[in-house]
C-alpha cells in the first residue's frame, strides 16, 4: 500500500523520549489507498474511534431544517455525548445549537472548560457539594422537587448565589419531577409556585420527559398523549396565575420524529447529533451520517481445519476449513460479549461475522470468504466503510433492552478517540498519554493531545 506520512504524536517530547517513543509507534497516522483509489485512514492504536467532527455539524444542521428556525435546539450530550466526547462534540456544535444538556455537575464542567459560553441543563439531582460550582459556573439546575428546591437554595443562600431552573414535571415516567396529572393539577401547581417564590431560582423553563414516546403501539400514544395533556394543562395554569414558565420543551428525538407539532420552544436532541435515530431509516430520511468509526486491528490469522474450537467454551467450532482472523478488541473496550457469534464486523469492506466467545482484549471473525486478511489490517467494528457500514442499531438489536446510545457508550476510555475536522487531526484523547521515560520506565497519566502538537 502507498502510505503518506502526515504527522507524529511524539513532537511535544524532548529528542531522547521522541527517539523512545518512535521505538513504539509508528508515525502518527497514515492514509492507505486500497485498490479502487479510496482513502482509508489508519491509526497506530489496537482499537480507536474516530470522530468526525463535519459530520456532527451536518447532521445538526439537518435537525435545524427539520425542526425550525423558531424552536430552539438543545443538544444532549450527557454520558460523554454518549461516548463521543462531550468536550470537543460540544465546541464544535456551538454555532448550531442554542442549549446544552448534561446529566452530571463533571460533564457540565468539562463543556464549559471546553470554552462553551451556551446555556447547559443539568438534568441530575445536584449534590449539596455540587451547588456553588454549578451556580458559579452558570449551569441551569433542574428542579423536581420542593423538598430538593429548598435544599439547594438553602446552599446559595449560604453563599450569596443565585442560579438559573428548569422545573420538571412528572407526568407519567414517574422517576423525578413534580407529580402532575390532568385530574391532579392542583398539587404540581402549588409545588411548583413554592419553586418560584424562592428568591435564590430564576424559573426560566418548564419540562417533562415522555416514557413512551418513541412507540407507535396504540396504547403507548395514548398514554404518551395523556402526558402531554397533563403537561399542556399544568402550563396554562401556572401562565394564568401571572408565572411565566420560560422555555417550554417536552420531545426528545423520538417523541419529536413522532409528535412534531409538539416542539413547543426547544426539543432536545441526543443520537440525532451523532448520527443515528430510532431506527436506520429515520436516521436515512433525515440525511443524517454516523460521525463515529470504531476500528481495530486484526493481530493474527489462522486457517484452521473443520471441528476446531474457538475462544472460551468453545461456542463456536469451524464447519469446515476455516480461515479465522483475531481482532485486538474486546469486552474491556466496550465489544459486548453479546456480540458473540452475531455481530456484523466490515473487513475490506466486506461483512463477517463474529464467531467465538468475546474476551476481553480479542475478538474473532470468520473471513475464510474475504481474500487476502493480513496482520495489521483493520476491522470496522462501528461505523461506515466504503460502501458497507455497521450501524449502532444492528448491535444494539443484539443487547436485551438494547437501544441506540447504548452501544456508544460502552466503548470504554481506553480506547482512543481521535476528533478529525476538514480532514486533519484536531485533538486526540487518550486514556493514557506517554510523556516522558525515566529509568526506562514509561511515565503515564490522562490527557488529550492537541492536533497541532502532532503535525
């Protein structure tokens, strides 16, 4: 293969730790031209993901065709923007999004240190600890309670700090938010007027969360239309008694694909970011692409002869002559043993299928039909090939209880993710970062490295 050379991970590093650490990795990254001219870039890491930082730009401007330029859009990227990378996914979505939302007072952090100015809803319950920074920091608390209210003001008080809410409304998910139902709208307006008398809250937003809202099961509408009225009749009341109830947001994406009339003043958007939906078709009908590619490298290759045994409890025997390729990822990087035997894997860019109980730092695949599998090649685990892809739904079909923003969450930390925008590496985040060598030891921490210190 042509390879073109285009920068090195190690040129922050002194002469003698440079020297060291070109002993371990090869130049930074190469582009490999396959035999139809396509480019293929490589990276010198067992497993990666690759981010593509253009992707997740178009596919927010697809959801702002989609929803409007009159209803604001808040992007969820809670959960590490489900496994993306919260801090480079939120500085790079900024000039198309209007909101931010995080479960954890961490990850609320971590976007406004990626230098994000844009308001962030905390979804989670705050800890006592958690208040002042979040105040401190202008992060928009979500308040269920009045009980959690008075908690937390108590604090600011303390403190002489005032601090932006969302009020969250319980109408059917039944797991936080004041208890709010069409024949019990009494109780959540007057929990909800106490909210808005405590001096240290500014109310600037109303919500509820549908438990059901992605179903077309007629009794799951029905329900998911119970809700909305519950939440439609408890804002008229409050607005009737002088109480303005802000931003006013109740879909997520699939309440969105289903219900858009629904939008109100902002929705709330996670998966459709990072380029999946609640099935491969919406995600098709909205031009949305997936902006992770999950990679690994095949580490060896073997042919082996029928009734050989694969892996642990040998839950795959060959049926016949069989050539087995052995994948540098496994259950510790996120590959779920639920995978087993049944994952699809994108192979020069063909499909093959696991075979073998995952470990967990391997997994196989049968490629005795995939022509000239060598060593050092390189399997698409997650994401799209030339002309095949692996989607997140086809593995998280294979999960019980599976959904979309499963499968990308479970990739774990170690592996590392590299964020490319315009087609050059812009940051790469590691686990572990080697930084200097001392007595031939190798000095390592977390960290991310910046593109620009690579080329």
């Amino acid at each position: 293969m042509e390879r073109e050379h285009i920068c090195d991970a190690a040129m922050r590093a002194s002469p003698h730790d440079r020297a060291a650490m070109h002993r371990l990795f090869p130049p930074f990254y190469t582009i490999a031209h396959d035999k139809r001219g396509h480019n293929m870039t490589s990276y010198p890491y067992r497993t990666y993901a690759e981010i593509d930082l253009n992707k997740l730009q178009h596919n927010l401007q697809q959801v702002r065709a989609f929803v409007g330029p009159d209803c604001r859009l808040l992007f969820v990227v809670k959960a590490d923007a489900y496994g993306h990378g919260a801090p480079m996914c939120a500085k790079y979505s900024e000039p198309y999004v209007d909101w931010y939302a995080t479960a954890t007072i961490e990850e609320a952090l971590a976007v406004r240190c990626a230098g994000v100015k844009k308001p962030i809803l905390l979804f989670g319950v705050l800890q006592d600890h958690e208040v002042v920074p979040a105040a401190e920091n202008q992060i928009t608390a979500s308040i269920g309670s009045v009980a959690d209210a008075e908690r937390v003001a108590q604090i600011l008080r303390q403190y002489g700090l005032q601090m932006d809410c969302h009020i969250e409304f319980n109408t059917g998910m039944n797991r936080t938010g004041l208890f709010t139902r069409t024949d019990s709208l009494e109780c959540a307006v007057a929990e909800a007027r106490r909210i808005y008398s405590l001096p240290e809250f500014h109310v600037t937003g109303c919500y509820t969360h549908f438990s059901c809202g992605d179903s077309e099961n007629p009794e799951d509408i029905a329900y998911t239309n119970r809700q909305y009225s519950a939440f439609h009749q408890v804002l008229e009341r409050l607005e009737r008694s002088g109480l303005s109830t802000g931003l006013r947001h109740c879909v997520s994406t699939g309440p969105l694909l289903l219900h858009p009339d629904w939008k109100m003043d902002m929705v709330r958007v996670g998966m459709l970011g990072y380029g999946f939906s609640v099935s491969a078709e919406a995600a098709d009908r909205m031009g949305l692409h997936p902006i992770m590619r999950w990679c690994a490298k095949i580490v060896s290759v073997m042919e082996l002869d029928k009734n050989e045994s694969i892996s642990y409890a040998r839950l795959y025997q060959t049926a016949g002559r069989e050539k087995i390729a052995v994948i540098s990822a496994g259950y510790a990087d996120g590959y779920s043993r639920c995978f087993s035997n049944c994952a699809p894997i994108l192979l020069h860019d063909q499909l093959v299928t696991e075979c073998g109980k995952i470990c967990m730092d391997f997994s196989m695949a049968n490629v005795t039909n995939v022509p000239d599998v060598v060593p050092g090649d390189e399997a698409i685990l997650l994401g799209e090939g030339t002309d095949r892809s692996v989607r997140a739904d086809q593995l998280s079909a294979l999960i019980p209880y599976g959904v979309n923003g499963w499968t990308t969450c479970q990739i774990s930390d170690r592996v590392p993710r590299i964020y490319i925008y315009d087609g050059k590496v812009v940051t790469i985040r590691m686990r572990y970062a080697l930084n200097t060598v001392e007595n031939g030891t190798w000095q390592s921490n977390d960290a991310e490295l910046p593109g620009q210190l690579n080329g």
